[in-house]
C-alpha cells in the first residue's frame, strides 16, 4: 500500500463484501456492539493536515479543534461503554504544554523535549505501542480523516494484522 491515502480501493472492497475486517459506514453504536466492556479501540482523528493555516504553518487553535474533536469522539464511544485510546487528544496536551509561543497563539517559536506537533516519525513511533495493544481501529467521520497519513498508515496496519477497522464515513 501507499503512504498517501488511497481510500477508493479499500472502502469499495469493504462496501462489497471483500475485506470484511473493514467495515464503512459505522457509528459509535456499531462499535459499541462489538467492543463495549472488552479491549480498548484506537481512535485514529486527523492532525497534520488540519491544523496548517493558509501559509502551511502550524496554528494552535487548530490544533485545539483537532484534539477537542477526537476527545468528543472518545467521549461518545464512553457513553457507549467502549473504552477508546485518543492518541490525538493525548499528544494534544503533550505538545500544548511543552511548547513555547511567541506573542499569539499561532507563532510556536520552539518546542521543548522535542515534541514537534507535525514530527510523523516521532508520533508514529510513540503511537504504535498503543495501537498494538487496540482491539479494532476506528476512524471517526471528522473532516480530513480521508487526507490523513497518519490514519491510513493506521488502518494499513489494522488490515495487516487482522484487527478489525470501523470506518464511520465513505459509505456508499
């Protein structure tokens, strides 16, 4: 597979029947159905892509939405039972705290220990013992989730290892 998303293959193979580990077009409640009280789910939301500003650079309240929109979606997989991993949420506060910001909340000058919000490797890396330890992937229908490497990357995995992929959008 490819490191760009490349979503038309898969999600017409899952619609039809042919990877039957994805699933399109589910919801928080289809999750809950399979996972509510068993092991935890990795919630995979867009980043990198969605929190550039029009001259592509990082941009702190965009980084706000992203991490409040995968919280709000961890949430509502807890009010069904389902305990889910956000690791968007949680990098989220990493990175907020430890950065250091010039005048206005956009301007990030430097970041301390290293945690660079838009690092791919780094993330990776950090995220990848907690998606091992996931039962199924779920990819909330949050804008951008069809544009990210990070959660194609994800679900690549998913597919390889045979965990089972709840996509909520790119139902036909």
């Amino acid at each position: 597979m490819t490191r760009e998303p490349a979503w038309g293959p898969i999600l017409s193979a899952a619609v039809a029947g042919d990877l039957p580990l994805v699933r399109v077009g589910q919801t928080a409640a289809t999750v809950a159905a399979a996972f509510s009280g068993r092991q935890p789910v990795y919630l995979a939301t867009p980043y990198s892509r969605v929190v550039l500003d029009e001259a592509g650079q990082w941009d702190y309240m965009r980084s706000v939405h992203a991490m409040m929109a995968a919280g709000h979606a961890a949430g509502d997989l807890m009010a069904l039972g389902v305990s889910a991993f956000a690791p968007i949420a949680q990098s989220c506060v990493m990175v907020h705290a430890r950065g250091h910001f010039s005048g206005s909340a956009k301007g990030c000058v430097a970041w301390s220990n290293g945690l660079d919000p838009l690092a791919a490797d780094l993330w990776a890396a950090w995220c990848q013992p907690f998606l091992n330890a996931c039962g199924a992937v779920v990819v909330p229908d949050l804008p951008g989730w069809d544009q990210s490497r990070g959660i194609w990357g994800e679900v690549q995995f998913a597919v390889r290892h045979n965990l089972p992929v709840f996509v909520y959008g790119g139902g036909a």
